[in-house]
C-alpha cells in the first residue's frame, strides 16, 4: 500500500489548508458519502499530527497519512490524491 499525492493536489492542500513544512494531513474514514474507493464510505481529511501511522507520505517535509485503525479502507491498495481543477478539489483514487 502506498500513499501518492499528486503535485496539483499538493498545491491544492498548500493554498486550502495552509499546511507547510512540518504539519501532517490525516486522511480518515467517514461512514456515509460518496467514494471510489470503498462503497458507503469517504475519506476525511483534517491537520493534525499522527498517533500510529498505518501508511504514510512525505512531499515537501508534509506528512501526509492514514492511522493504522483505518488503512482497512485501502483494501491493500494504494490511494492516489488528485487535483480535478474544474470542480477545485481533490479526488481519491
């Protein structure tokens, strides 16, 4: 399992999120919403720093990862982040 932001998502979390050197993004799982990577689940995403890291990223000394209680969600896949620049927001694959 890997954890892979693109470089137009990147900027996307730069901008929104304000995030720089040092900070952690966690993606966690939500019950409910609209996903194409488990059915009747989503992703979270919030800026906070880890507790145990399941899988896990560095891009641009960002920490980007999912605890271990939710890498289940991956089903032993990677999980891509993307930028879809017409609706201006990130996607998970």
């Amino acid at each position: 399992m890997k954890l892979i932001i693109d470089p137009a998502a990147m900027e996307w979390f730069r901008k929104e999120m304000d995030v720089k050197k040092g900070d952690a993004v966690r993606f966690f799982v939500r019950l409910g919403g609209c996903s194409t990577v488990q059915s009747g689940f989503s992703l979270g995403i919030a800026k906070e720093q880890p507790k145990e890291i399941g899988v896990s990223t560095v891009e641009g000394g960002i920490t980007f990862y999912i605890e271990k209680e939710d890498a289940w969600y991956l089903n032993n896949s990677d999980l891509v982040v993307t930028y879809n620049k017409e609706r201006d927001e990130i996607e998970f694959r």
